[in-house]
C-alpha cells in the first residue's frame, strides 16, 4: 500500500438541495502524480477546494498530510497552505511585478530571508524551472505564454511544497507550450530532490493525463468512477469514460 498524502472519505458536499460530492473516497498517493479528469460541472474545482480548506465538506473526513482539514481553525490553516503549492489557469502573475518581484513574494511574506538569499533562492528556483537570469527583472508582459507558466510554477514552488496543485494548467494554450507545460510538470514531479512531492492536477486534456500521470481519477457528477495506475484506466471498460476517452482520442 502507498502511503497518502490525501485522504477523503465519504466526503459529500451540498449547496442547499444540490449535492456536489457524493460520499466521494479517494486515497491520492504520496509522492506521485495524480490527475483528476471529468467533464465541466462534475464537482473537480469544488474537490480541490476542499483540499485548500477552503470549503468545508457537508459530511466525511478530510485528512491531508496528517491535519483534519475541516477542523483547523484560521491560523493553523495559514501553516498548512504553506505546504501547497498551485498553479493556477493563466499562471495568475502579478501583472506590474517582475519576474524576480513575483517569485520572491511568497518568500517575503512567509520567511525571514534576507535580500541576497532571496536572491540566491529565486535564481535556483528559475533554474529549476529552466529560465535564465535574463527573466528576472522583465515584466509578465515581456514573457511568453510558456515562460509566464514558468515562473508560475517557480512561484509555486517557492515555499518548497509537499503538494503541487493544478488547476487546468494547459487549458489555452497551443500545442507546443502545451507539451512543455506538461513536460515540465513531469520534471518537476520527478526530480530527485523532491521525490516526496505530491502532484495533484485537474484537467479534461486527456491525451497529456495519459502521457503525465501516474493514476487517474474520473469524476462524474460528485462520485469518482473510477481510479486506478494509468495503464488500468486506458483499458477501463466502464463506459461513460470509454465514451470520454474515446471522444478525446480519436
Ligand atoms: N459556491 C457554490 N455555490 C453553489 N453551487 C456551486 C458552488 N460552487 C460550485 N457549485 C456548483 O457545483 C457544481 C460543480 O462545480 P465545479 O466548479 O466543482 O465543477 P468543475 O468540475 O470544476 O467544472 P469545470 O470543468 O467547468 O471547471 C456546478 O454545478 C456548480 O454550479
Ligand atoms: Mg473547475
């Protein structure tokens, strides 16, 4: 058995009379990287919600690296968002920020370092994310789209997280930023140094979830239909993701 890094269990979700979750269980191993696939409206942003704290479940449990999610109060909630990173759609860079302005901001705001380790850190953070100190001083406009995804994830990761968060990271993009999102996505997974880094993406792309993940989820309508290694889930013969895989594949 893998060990977790997020546990739900019989997690149900309801906005007044609509139910989002169903009595969802999932284990999403550590150290691995899981994708969450489904059509728009099966309830993937509302579950990646709840992993932030960010919603609380109607009924279930939540435990994500050792912490009760629902019952941490607003300070101990701030500490363990510490240890996510997320890459959002878009990358969501400050606009009027540098590159060095926008990765150093997590950094300022939850540590203690001084201005030449800042430094030093945010240039071993571009490295990793294949960026030069060219970059550094530019301004998101001056970047391209697959740059600006970079220093997106050189923000996330910042902080040194245990989970990585994304949400729909290539949704917009052409075919060629899309492929180095999702290599670096894997790089990033599975460098040596953060073998204990858990990834967490959600997407409809299913050609790259293939390519990427180590285990696929499929939600339908707040219950996951099925998860499992990806090479098992090509071969499902469950058919609403027959149909899905099949509509996205050929
Ligand atoms: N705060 C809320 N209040 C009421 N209903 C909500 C709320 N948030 C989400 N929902 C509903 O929950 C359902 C699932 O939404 P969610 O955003 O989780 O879907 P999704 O799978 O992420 O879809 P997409 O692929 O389009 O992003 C939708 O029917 C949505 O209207
Ligand atoms: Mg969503």
């Amino acid at each position: 058995m893998l060990e977790s890094a997020i546990s739900c269990r019989n997690i149900t979700k309801k906005y007044g009379e609509h139910t989002i979750l169903k009595n969802l269980s999932i284990e999403i191993p550590k150290g691995k990287i899981t994708t969450i696939l489904g059509y728009s409206g099966a309830g993937k942003s509302t579950l990646m919600k709840h992993f932030l704290g960010l919603v609380k479940p109607t009924k279930g449990e939540l435990t994500i690296l050792g912490n009760e999610v629902p019952n941490l109060n607003d300070d101990e909630l701030r500490k363990f968002r510490k240890r996510f990173g997320m890459l959002f759609q878009y990358a969501a860079l400050f606009d009027s920020l540098t590159t060095y302005d926008n990765i150093a901001f997590p950094i300022k705001e939850f540590t203690k370092l001084k201005k030449k380790e800042i430094l030093k850190r945010v240039q071993e953070l571009l490295r990793a994310v294949g960026l030069s100190d060219e970059s550094l001083y530019k301004l998101p406009s001056e970047l391209s789209g697959g740059m600006r995804k970079r220093v997106g994830l050189a923000r996330a990761l910042a902080l040194r997280p245990e989970i990585l968060l994304y949400d729909e990271p290539t949704t917009g993009l052409d075919p060629i930023t899309t492929k180095m999102v999702n290599d670096l996505i894997t790089t990033t997974g599975r460098t040596e140094n953060t073998t204990e880094l858990t990834s967490v993406i959600i997407s409809h792309d299913i050609q790259a979830t293939l390519k990427i993940s180590d285990y696929i989820a499929f939600l339908e309508r707040g219950e996951i239909i099925e998860f499992s290694p990806t090479k098992e889930f090509k071969n499902t013969t469950h058919p609403t993701i027959r149909k899905f895989l099949d509509l996205t594949t050929h």
